[in-house]
C-alpha cells in the first residue's frame, strides 16, 4: 500500500533519550482536528489507518513500518491494535484523557503514552462553572420557556442561588483546582475528595465521594477516567447529595453510574444535573432529554478554537519530540 513520504521523515528506536531519529511511518487512528491532520500528512510519512478500505489488509502487510501512533481520548490504541504494530514506540493523544489506552501494557512493551494536559484546564474549568450556573438557575429551561411563548402565561419559577453554596470538587486536579480558583468568586464552600489529601490546599477535604456529596449542595466531577473511577459517583452517591444537590460532569460519563443518574433524576431525588459527557457517546437516555432539569452539552468542555488549537501543536511537538530524539514532551503519569 502506498503511502505518502515527507522529506526528513524522521529507523529504529533510540535506546536511551537523546539517540538518534526514529523512521518510520506515523498511524493516525481516529480523525483529528483538521489542522492536526494537515501537519501529519505535510510533514509526516502518515497514514490514517480509519480512512483505509480495508484496515486489517493494510496491518497485515505494513505494520512493521508504524513506529508512532497519533489518536483521540475517545479511541486511543486498543490491545489489539498494539499488538499488531511490533515497532510502535509511541501513542500520542490528542486530548487529556487516555483511558482507551492500556497504558500498563504499553509501557510493558516499552511504548511511552502522550496526552496533552493543561493546555485544555481552562477552557474546561470555564465550562464547568457555566454548566453549575445554568442547571442552577435553569438557564437553559428558562431560554426555553420564552421560545414556547410561555412567559406571557405566567412568570418563570424561582430557582436556586449559586453564590455562596457548598461546592464539592471531586477529583482536585489541574482541572479542579481551575474549578475551585473561579467558584472562589463567588463565595462558595469549598470541599474536595481526592486519593489523597492535596499538598497546599486549603480547602476541606472528604476521604469518599459519598462523604463529599452528602456535604453540598452541587458536586463537579473532575476526576480522571479509567477503571479506577467507573461508577465511583453511584447510587450512594447520588441519595447523598440529595433533592436539592445538583450534578456537575466535565470529566467522563463513565464516572457516573448512568442509570442510577437516570432513576435520580427521573424520581427528583436529585435537584438537577448538567453532562458534558455520557456513558455511549453520542448516545443520550431519553429520560435525561425530555427532562427540563438537566443541562445537556455534547462534550464540548475542551471545544474552543483557541484550546483545541493548542491541543493540536502540543500533541504534534509530542511528536516531533519522539521522532527527533525518541521521547515525549508530556508523558501520561
């Protein structure tokens, strides 16, 4: 199969930093920011492997070329995939999330994993606070209210103040620490629960997430994805937090235990609950779409020009980075 060649493309795997350029050809997995992908096919020997008629014909005749692998959060490198390519040195993520990558097994074959961390905090952060005051003050409800012509038949319900709350954090990050610096504005109390207590914070901290919520009256998930954290916001959780608690999900949809979410909300047992993220994407529970107490974003928390802009150079100088000297910029943890 052929493939286009870059000049310079940066022929085996340096033993130590610093070595000499790595060759070889660059899988792209998964679609990517256009002018992410622009770069990879201008200045790279790049194929993308979702685009090929037949993916497994081309694994089996040409894996041995791929020494680096370029992805999103959502598709990372499967098992299967990793073991196809006996070369590959390097999964480059675009985006902060890298649970649909194993990066145990990764590392046990000496594959170093990239993802592109602080580059999205903000943005991110932003959107959180903005999701807590819309499902807060049912801003989206009430927009929809006026667009029905419903105001003229009575005044909109009075809904819930944001200043001055109690505000868990779970998972007190790059991302969650961004959260608390902005809700600090507003005069919120402020708790958090992490795996551990946070060095320099001085914010309250709670040892479970069901202690947490039992203590608010919004929780913002911020936590990382992954096996350690699927369904840690359970159904425990959720009678924790309460009639008059609202949800707040920036991080992943695996993290809530979506049919309790479901039951909560449909049962008000649960004030409200504004998702950024969902258990199978695009995918969406009827219950939660008719329900005017919850605020839905097709995950967009990163979705600015100026972030994914910035996601994009930060996983192509991972790249470069890797090619030219056979390390990353931002390896995972």
């Amino acid at each position: 199969m052929s493939h286009p060649s870059a000049p310079g493309d940066p022929v085996s795997r340096p033993s130590s930093p610093g070595g000499p350029a790595v060759r070889g050809t660059v899988l792209q997995v998964s679609p990517l920011l256009p002018a992410l992908e622009r770069a990879l096919a201008e200045q790279y020997r790049a194929v993308r492997l979702h685009e090929l008629p037949d993916p497994a014909a081309y694994l089996r005749e040409e894996a041995g070329d791929v020494v680096a692998a370029v992805t999103s959060a959502r598709f990372g490198v499967g098992n299967s995939l990793m073991d196809a390519l006996p070369r590959l040195g390097a999964v480059v993520h675009f985006g902060v999330g890298y649970e649909t990558t194993d990066v145990a097994r990764a590392r046990a074959r000496g594959i170093d994993v990239s993802n592109t961390p602080d580059v999205l905090t903000d943005c991110v952060a932003d959107l959180a606070v903005g999701a807590l005051i819309d499902v807060m003050r049912e801003l989206s409800a009430a927009d929809r209210y006026v667009r029905a012509g419903r105001w003229g038949a009575a005044p909109y319900p009075l809904t819930s103040r944001v200043s001055g709350k109690r505000v868990g954090i779970l998972g007190l990050g790059r991302i969650g620490r961004a959260v608390a610096r902005r809700l600090e504005g507003f005069d919120a109390d402020i708790a958090y629960c992490s795996r551990a207590p946070v060095p320099g914070v001085a914010h309250r901290y709670l040892p479970t997430a069901r202690e947490l919520a039992a203590e608010c009256d919004a929780l913002v998930v911020t936590v990382a994805g992954g096996a350690g954290t699927r369904g840690l916001v359970s159904a425990e959780v959720l009678e924790a937090l309460g009639p008059r608690g609202h949800l707040v999900n920036v991080a992943r949809g695996s993290v809530v235990d979506e049919p309790a979410l479901v039951a909560a909300v449909r049962e008000g047992r649960i004030a409200g609950a504004a998702l950024d993220v969902f258990a199978d994407e695009p995918d969406v529970p009827r219950e939660l779409t008719e329900s005017d107490r919850v605020v839905l974003l097709p995950h967009i928390a990163s979705g600015t020009h100026e972030t994914r802009q910035a996601m994009a150079d930060l996983a192509l100088d991972n790249l470069r980075r890797f090619l030219a000297e056979g390390v990353l910029l931002t390896p995972v943890p």
